[in-house]
C-alpha cells in the first residue's frame, strides 16, 4: 500500500500535474494541504473519474486540506477537535478518515509568521491541540498516522543553512518540543529518504533559485503510531515532482507499507 502527503500550493493550479502524478506513483491514499479553494470549487469529480474518493475542509484564501483514496474512506473528521480560532475562526488546517486497514489525518499546521507575531502563538496553541486530537487514535491497535506541512524543521539538519534561520519561527526550541510532544502519545517520526543529495529536503522556496541550488528545508512530515511503522517498508521524498514549469513548491513525501 501506498500513502503520501504533498503541499500542492493551490489544487485547481496543480489539478493537471497531480493527476498525472497520482497516476504515475499508483499512490492509495493521498493527504492534501494548502488546496486554496473552497469545498465547492474542490476538483472531486476529476479525482473521482481517476479513481479516488474525496474528503475535503476548505473555505478558499489559502489553507484546506484534504484525503483522497481508492481504498475507501470512512468516519471523517473534519477539522481539529478543540483547536483554536485565528481572527475568530477555526481555520480549514486538518482532516482524517479511516482508509482501508489505516485511519490517517492529514494536517497543515499554521506558519507562524514571525516570532513575535500572534501567528507564532496560535501555531503553538494549534500544536498542541493536535497532540491531544490525535491520542486516542495513536493509541488504537489500527495504523494510524498524521502526516502533513508541519511548518516545522525537526533538526538543524532538516534547513538548508541554520545560521540564516537563527532567530525565525521553523526552527525554535518551542516549535520542536511541540513535535517532541506529539511523538510522547506513541508516535514515530517516519523518515524519508533523499532521491537526490545527501538531504531529504521538502520545500524549496520559488525565490533566488533554491530549488536547483538545493537550498530547501524539510517541514512535510510523517509520524506514525507502532502498527503502523512496524509495516513502513521504505519513504522517500518524490523530488522529480518538484521539477519543471507549474510545480508545487513542496514535493510529495511517499511512504511505502506491507499492508
């Protein structure tokens, strides 16, 4: 079985590649962030006749998430249970569903901002909030994972140079801790492997041409409960998508399981 995550920055924008991709990867089970649309304008009839079904939390500018699967979708949750507003909202940054033998949640966890800015706080009050959605789920006997844009770098060695990131939301012990928090409800972080390079890199700024230069940084990420790691049997980051006019700015991260 095949599971993926990928930031697409804009699924009508994208619709052509993903498909294509979809297609070539012979992915399951694929969670979705930053589609930018809302519910209504969401392509599910396009990814239906490929093959997929569609659960789908979006309200346009630029959030939303969703699960596509051909291996069935059932008991979705939309949204985060207890997660906290921004401007007075709850923003479309997560999802989950019970697909084939696994439950998965697809989430896109706030940027941040600066340091100072009141986004860094929500991001950590948003953190927090998942770790406590997500418990009960990790717990259970069926593999589950959260998988998704976590808008965190784990280490020093997940950010292209650190010194340039000194300072800036990403990278701060509290964004970290957050992460370490989520692995203490019996979650294992699952980590891919590099197609190219010696580092597993997932985003790559458009700017100052860092995608050919390599200078990038891995925030999409994937933690998994012990049934559901015990069956990873290899993960990697699919950088060829990454490539070429109307890519993303992320690229896929692919897990492979014996399921």
């Amino acid at each position: 079985m095949r599971i993926a995550t990928y930031n697409v920055n804009s699924i009508t924008a994208r619709l052509p590649r993903l498909l294509a991709w979809l297609e070539s990867s012979g992915t399951d089970v694929l969670c979705i962030q930053e589609t930018k649309c809302t519910a209504e304008q969401f392509p599910a009839e396009a990814l239906r006749e490929a093959g997929y079904e569609s659960a789908v939390n979006a309200t346009g500018r630029w959030n939303g998430v969703a699960l596509l699967s051909r291996v069935g979708l059932a008991d979705v949750v939309t949204g985060l249970p207890g997660g906290p507003e921004y401007d007075g909202v709850q923003e479309p940054r997560a999802i989950s569903a019970t697909c084939g033998p696994l439950r998965l949640w697809s989430v896109y966890v706030p940027n941040g901002r600066e340091v100072e800015h009141e986004h860094y706080a929500y991001k950590l009050r948003w953190l927090e909030a998942l770790r406590k959605a997500v418990a009960a789920d990790a717990a259970e006997s069926l593999p589950f994972a959260v998988l998704g844009d976590f808008n965190v770098a784990p280490t020093d060695e997940d950010v292209w140079d650190p010194a340039l990131f000194a300072g800036a939301t990403h990278v701060t012990p509290a964004e970290r801790a957050a992460l370490t928090a989520l692995e203490a409800e019996g979650l294992s972080e699952v980590h891919p492997r590099p197609l190219k390079y010696d580092r597993a890199y997932t985003f790559w700024d458009y700017r100052e041409l860092r995608f050919p230069k390599n200078k990038g940084m891995r925030i999409d990420l994937t933690f998994g409960n012990a049934p559901f790691t015990a069956a990873v049997k290899d993960s990697y980051v699919d950088r060829e998508e990454r490539k070429g006019k109307g890519a993303s700015d992320h690229a896929p991260v692919v897990v492979d399981l014996d399921l």
